[in-house]
C-alpha cells in the first residue's frame, strides 16, 4: 500500500452471491507508515461500498487496532511487521484482520476507560473505541491477532465482542 508493504488481492464470491474483495498486506511497525497505511486501505473499502455511510467508524477503529499493534503488541521495533487482511463484501459487510508479531496480552485485565480513576489517563481507549464502533470484535491467539467486523446498515446489526470495551495494555 506504499513502498514498503506488501499487497495481494484475492476475489471471491461470499455466501449470498455477492463478490468478496480481499487485500493481504504488511508494513514495519513504525508509527508514522500507519496514517498512510490506513488512508489507502479506507480508498479500497470505500470504493468497495461495504459499508455506506459507516467508513469512519472502520477508519477509526482500524486506526487504534493498528497503533495497538505497533505500539503495544511490536514495540515500535521496525524490524518487526503488522498484517492485515481486509475482506469487503459490497453493500453486506467489511472485515479486518490485524496481527502484530508482539508477545500478546490478556484481555480479560484491561482497565474500564470509562471508569472515573481511568478518565484523566492518556491511553485506554482504543480497544473500547473498536468494541463500540465496530459490529464484532474478537482476539485470538493470546491477543496478538484482532478480528473486527462491520455489517452494512441494510444487512442488520448485531454486535458482539470477546472483551469488555477496554484498552489493550
């Protein structure tokens, strides 16, 4: 998606008929490749049309999944990378993978963002902001991986989350 990724498309055709678009991609985990990173990954589900009218919830729910990973889960080291994998169903659906090559975390120990003794803290946020954004969202693999979702406004809504809405780390 820039200079330094590696990208590879895959079409398909999802359970009711209608075509998948699916990008694989990777980029050091640096934090300034993430903005330029997430801008053109948000062209590709735009144009998709996956989501109509709910990009900017992705955007920023990709964008926190994204600074987890580098910041969190491969500690800025740029010899590490962060994966993607974004799957679009046009008008039904977007999914996103991230996987970050870190030591992972445990969910069920994150601090509530929206406690009061957490409120005036500077991180805490962003797995709270993917939970409420995003329609499903999941972590595996002791938390170095994170599967989110988002269904179309016209393909019903129904969220679902394997961690209270917290912050990783």
């Amino acid at each position: 998606m820039n200079d330094r990724h590696t990208v590879k498309s895959f079409p398909g055709i999802s359970h009711t008929g209608r075509p998948v678009l699916r990008v694989e991609s990777s980029f050091r985990s640096v934090i300034t490749a993430i903005s330029p990173f997430v801008d053109k990954l948000m062209l590709f589900i735009k144009r998709c049309r996956s989501v109509p009218g709910s990009e900017i919830d992705v955007e920023v729910a990709l964008r926190e999944a994204l600074a987890n990973a580098v910041v969190h889960g491969n500690h800025e080291d740029p010899h590490k990378q962060v994966y993607v994998v974004c799957q679009c169903t046009p008008e039904e659906e977007v999914s996103i993978v991230v996987r970050d090559e870190g030591r992972g975390f445990d969910s069920t120990v994150l601090p509530n963002p929206t406690a009061a003794e957490q409120l005036e803290s500077t991180h805490g946020r962003g797995i709270y902001l993917m939970t409420t954004l995003m329609d499903e969202v999941h972590f595996e693999r002791g938390g170095t991986v994170v599967r989110m979702r988002k269904k179309s406004a016209t393909s019903g809504h129904s969220r679902s989350a394997s961690v209270e809405p917290r912050e990783r780390r």
